[in-house]
C-alpha cells in the first residue's frame, strides 16, 4: 500500500505544471478542439501526446508564453517548432513553417510559424504539444479555464424559434412546455 501511494505521488509531482506563466492561445479565439489530449498507460504504448486544434492552412501560430526556440525545422518529413519555456516546459507545433530559428528569444503572442499542410487529422489542424522532461502534459493545462457565461432567454416563454424547435437545433428546449411539476405530496 505504501509502495502505491509513494509510485501516485511521484507521477503527480512529475506531471504538475510547474508555477504559473503569462499563456497566450497559440491560435485565435475560439479554439476548435479537433482531437483531445490522451495519454499513453505506458511511455512507449499508442496515445494522443498533444491536442489536435482546427485551423486553415496559413493560419498564424503564436509563442504561448516567452522562450527560446528549442527546435525549428523537419522531423519525420514534417515542419516542427519546439519552444523552451523558463519554467522548464517545452511547447510543440506541427505541422508548420517556422518564422524563428534555434536558439532566438520569443515573447509570448509573437507570431512563431505558420501551418502548413500534412496534419494526422482529416482536415488541417495543430497538434500542439507540452512536455515537463520527458513527461507529455495536457497543452490545454497552459490556459486559462474559460469562465461559463448564462445567456438570456431569447423568448419570454423561453421557446426556441426556427426550423425544427430545439430539437432540429441540437438545443434542449428551455422551459418545458405547460406548467412544471411541484413536490410530489
């Protein structure tokens, strides 16, 4: 048992992201997940070591924080652009056309790369990556959780209007419809 609980705490510790970096989006707002982080069981098994973004070939990539360019040129047939964080991340993307080379400094939001084709997703796409190490973290850990926001009825019975009610919108339909149920006596 003790065994166990000392193996969680040194996985945890070595995937905690270290203190806290002014992040910017690698891509414009919103960002379309195409593809979400999943980890390996193991270090060498299958697994998703990044997430998938959804952007047109030509789109502008961003640094995600300042750094120093790590690596900035083909791996396995592919453009690749790896930035060496202060706080010992490193931020990966691909495919891409590097705009920096090895070596030079980066702000966080300059534009670092463009995207270019021959993506692993259907249509065009950024596998970005984070690693602590050697350790893959989840990319999206970086920013900032989005702060959920209540939108007003558009209505005031609450209806949806348009073609096929909420459901032909994929949409719960608001109110139910009539008059809602009280406690049960």
């Amino acid at each position: 048992m003790t065994t166990l609980l000392l193996s969680l705490l040194l996985v945890l510790a070595q995937t905690a992201l270290p203190a806290a970096l002014p992040v910017v989006r690698p891509l414009p707002a919103p960002l379309s997940v195409a593809r979400w982080w999943d980890p390996p069981p193991t270090p060498y098994a299958a697994g998703h070591r990044g997430v998938d973004l959804a952007a047109p070939v030509g789109a502008e990539l961003r640094a995600v924080a300042a750094g120093r360019v790590h690596h900035a040129g083909p791996v396995a047939g592919r453009g690749v652009l790896s930035l060496a964080l202060p706080n010992g991340l490193r931020t990966t993307y691909e495919p891409v056309r590097p705009l920096v080379t090895e070596g030079e400094e980066v702000s966080a939001g300059q534009v670092v790369a463009v995207l270019t084709e021959g993506s692993h997703c259907p249509a065009p796409c950024l596998h970005w990556g984070l690693l602590s190490g050697e350790v893959y973290l989840n990319p999206l850990a970086l920013l900032a959780r989005p702060t959920p926001r209540l939108l007003p009825d558009p209505r005031p019975d609450g209806a949806v209007s348009g073609p096929g009610g909420a459901a032909g919108a994929g949409l719960s339909p608001g109110r139910p419809a009539g008059r809602w149920p009280g406690p049960s006596p």
